[in-house]
C-alpha cells in the first residue's frame, strides 16, 4: 500500500509541473518537487532530470539528448555553437575559451588581447587609464576630481579638470615692467571662460633638462596650493622641450602637454651657426655672450633672478642638442620625418600646432626681425621653428598665418588680420582639454 502511494505521488508531481526532471524543491501546486541528488524510490527507481536541457546527463545515468556537429553542451545543459570570430581570448559563448593572452596581456570585454584594460566603474568622466575616456561632460558641467559631473552656474568653456600651466620659451618672461605679458592676454582669457591658470618662470637661456628641472619645481608647487594630482602644461617655443623633461621625470603629474611651436627637431637658425662657425671661436663666443646678457636683462625688468647660460641655450635649440634631448625623453615624438606623433602615453594627451607665416602685419615691430631669421630656413617656418620640427602629438594644424612671436599673441596682439586670433586657438585647446576629461 506504501509503494503505491509513493507512486501516485510522483506520477502526479510529474503531471503537476516537475515534468520529466528529477523531483526537486520547488513548489508544484500541493505536491513538493525534492532537490537533487535524484530521488530514489522504494523500489529502487530514479527519476530522471531533463528540465529544461536539450543534452547533457539526466542524473540517472542516461542523457537528455545529444548536440548536432558543431555545437557543444554548455554548462547550463543546453546545445551552444562555439563563436571566436574576431576573437584572441575569452569565453566562446559555449562553454569553452578561444584562447589564453601572453604573459603581461589582459584579454579585454572585446576578447582581445591588449596591454591595458580600461577602467571606467563608478566614473562618468576623465580618463580611463589606457589612453581613453570613461565619458564627457556637458557643456554646463565640469569633470570633478573624483571623475563626476558636476553642474555649475559659471563659465565652463576652458574650465578644464585639472590646472593649465603656461610655460614659455627661450627670453621668457611672466611679466615685462610688471604689465606686459608673455601670453599676452591669454592667461585672462582662459580664466573668463573658467579655467585655473598658472604662470611660470625658468631660466630664459639655459638647456632644456636644467629648464624643465626648474618648471618641475614650480608644477609641484602648483599641485601643492591647488590640491590638484596633475597639470595640463600649455608651452610655447622650448617650453615644449622642458615640459617632455617634466613627463620622462614625473609622467604621473602631467594630464597633457600642448607644444605651440616648439622646435622639437631643433631649429635651423641656431644650427646654422653651429654648422658655419666654430663653437669655440670669437664669433660664437660673442653668441653665447650676447644670449647669456639679453636673458640677465629679461630677468631685471620682469622681476626674476634664474640661472641663465647662453652656450647650453644655443646648442639646446640647434639639431644636434635637440636630437640628444629626444633621446632622452622621446614622449610624443612622430616616428617618421614631419609625421605625426601619438596622441596619448598612458594616461598624458600629446597636442602641437604652429604658423608658418614669419610676416603678419606691418605694425609689428618684431615682423623684420622674423623676415630675417626665416632666412636661414629651407622650408616653411615661423621666423625661429620649422613647420615639421614643431609637429608633436597630435598636430592639430602647422599652417597658421603666425610668425614665432604670433603664437603667444605678441607683440601686443598684432597678428594676422585674416586668422584666427591666437587667444582664439588657446581657449579652443582649453576646451578640447575639458571634454577629454582632462
């Protein structure tokens, strides 16, 4: 009588809801389906467990059906076809992998097999450790520190997430007589449209390692008042080269560097004289002499006291100094002559642009002196820079109608009438650096 009622039980388990599966735990109606290991009856029997799977064992030592070739019995029991097209890694949709990534690889949500892994939880902006972006804000929003968001009533055009640094070039300066600036009127203009903007100071004639040292010095200062973890380093003429110094140095302080004609591959006019005069003759001696008092005197009418060495300038911008400081430090360097450069190292942005139009307008007072020097060129040029020397990253464009002293909005701001503003181009590069996340 015992056996029977088990019986009945099962059968109506089966007819209830539990199918042809094993008796499991879930409710059917008002008969308990048991949980595996399969149920055993009185009489020795089992039931079989086939819900829902199209193949695989049936935990009675049967099978619930077979795969067609091809295809595989994944672990959920089910037939599956394999897919790694396109694929170097990962799980192949069916149970297996289409391969394993060499020592120091990751293998990515993509299944490919890369070097970085990009890392964007919890972040709606900036970047996102390979090169990448996690998102952008809008244009009423500003990247936070902690990668949000965040809305604000203010300007936010060139508010960028981290602070711009302006770092100048050979005869720099902050301010002459304590008004005329370097960057003339583009510090104000990055700050309107919302940016944090810092000026610094190096050496006006020194080499580009004992410059970029001393930019160092003044960034830290910077990430020490303003509670920053990284600058965005602005640089015109061999600031480039001193901020390069600064990323092969300290690359976890630099969110970007933007070169404005830096002459990266040297520039023909100090090489002419390197190549045409003895380095060690009366004429270039009265060279570097000329170089070390002109930087002396930039320093007392603006206030500041650098170290100043007329011979390391010089030889620092000729193609010899210039090849063996990219030795050194070959970050955002093209790889082939006039070419482009990478536009990111790990988490720093490269951007370059530079004119090539050494005479913009009869009021300036600089333009002869820049009509001489391009002289000394063999192609385009901006009066001191070549247009291929002063690619860098991504060269945004190397064609302006800018002479050398243009590219700062110098002298007094009389440049081309029929370009764009240089202060223009600055705000523009701010606000690419804001929607970068950086």
């Amino acid at each position: 009588m015992r056996e029977r009622l088990s019986s009945l039980v099962l059968a109506s388990a089966l007819l209830l809801g539990c199918g042809s599966s094993r008796i499991q735990s879930t409710e059917c109606h008002d008969v308990t389906c048991f949980s595996e290991p399969p149920v055993e009856v009185s009489d020795g029997g089992c039931v079989p467990n086939c819900l829902a799977r199209t193949c695989g064992d049936d935990g009675c030592g049967g099978s619930c059906g077979h795969c067609q070739d091809g295809d595989t019995c994944d672990p959920s029991f089910l037939c599956s076809t394999p897919n790694c097209t396109g694929k170097q890694c990962g799980p192949d949709g069916a149970g297996g992998s289409c391969g394993t990534c060499e020592p120091g690889l990751e293998c990515s949500s993509a299944g490919a097999c890369v070097s970085c892994l990009p890392h964007c939880q919890g972040m709606e902006c900036g970047e996102d450790g390979c090169g990448g972006l996690c998102g952008a804000c809008s244009d009423t929003e500003y990247c936070s520190d902690d990668a949000r968001c965040v809305k604000t009533s203010g300007r936010t055009y060139t508010r960028t997430r981290y602070p711009i640094v302006l770092a100048h070039g050979m005869m720099g300066f902050q301010k002459l007589f304590g008004a005329l600036e370097y960057f003339y009127e583009v510090p104000q203009a990055l700050r309107d449209g919302g940016a944090t903007v810092f000026i610094t100071k190096v050496s006006g004639a020194n080499d580009s390692n004992s410059r970029g040292e001393q930019l160092l010095a003044q960034i830290e200062d910077v990430l020490a008042s303003s509670g920053a973890s990284r600058v965005n380093i602005i640089t015109h003429s061999q600031g480039g080269l001193d901020a390069r110094y600064v990323a092969g140095v300290r690359p976890e302080i630099v969110a970007s560097i933007t070169s404005v004609g830096g002459p990266h591959q040297g520039s023909d006019f100090a090489t002419y004289f390197y190549t045409h005069l003895n380095p060690d003759g009366l004429p270039m001696e009265g060279a570097y002499a000329a170089t070390g008092v002109l930087a002396k005197v930039i320093d007392l009418v603006s206030g500041a006291s650098t170290p100043e060495d007329g011979r390391a300038s010089l030889y620092a911008l000729s193609a010899a100094g210039a090849q063996e400081h990219n030795r050194q430090f070959p970050l955002g360097l093209p790889t082939t002559p006039c070419g482009q450069g990478p536009a990111t190292s790990g988490h720093i942005g490269f951007w370059s642009w530079c004119g090539t139009r050494p005479v913009t307008n009869l009021l300036d007072v600089s333009d002869p002196w820049l009509f001489a020097t391009s002289k000394f060129f063999t192609g385009p040029n901006d009066g001191l820079v070549g247009q291929c020397s002063c690619h860098f990253g991504t060269v945004l464009r190397d064609d302006y109608k800018m002479n050398h002293l243009d590219e700062m909005n110098q002298f007094l701001g009389l440049t081309s009438p029929s370009d764009v503003s240089p202060v223009e181009v600055y705000r523009t590069q701010a606000n690419r650096l804001r929607l970068s996340g950086r």
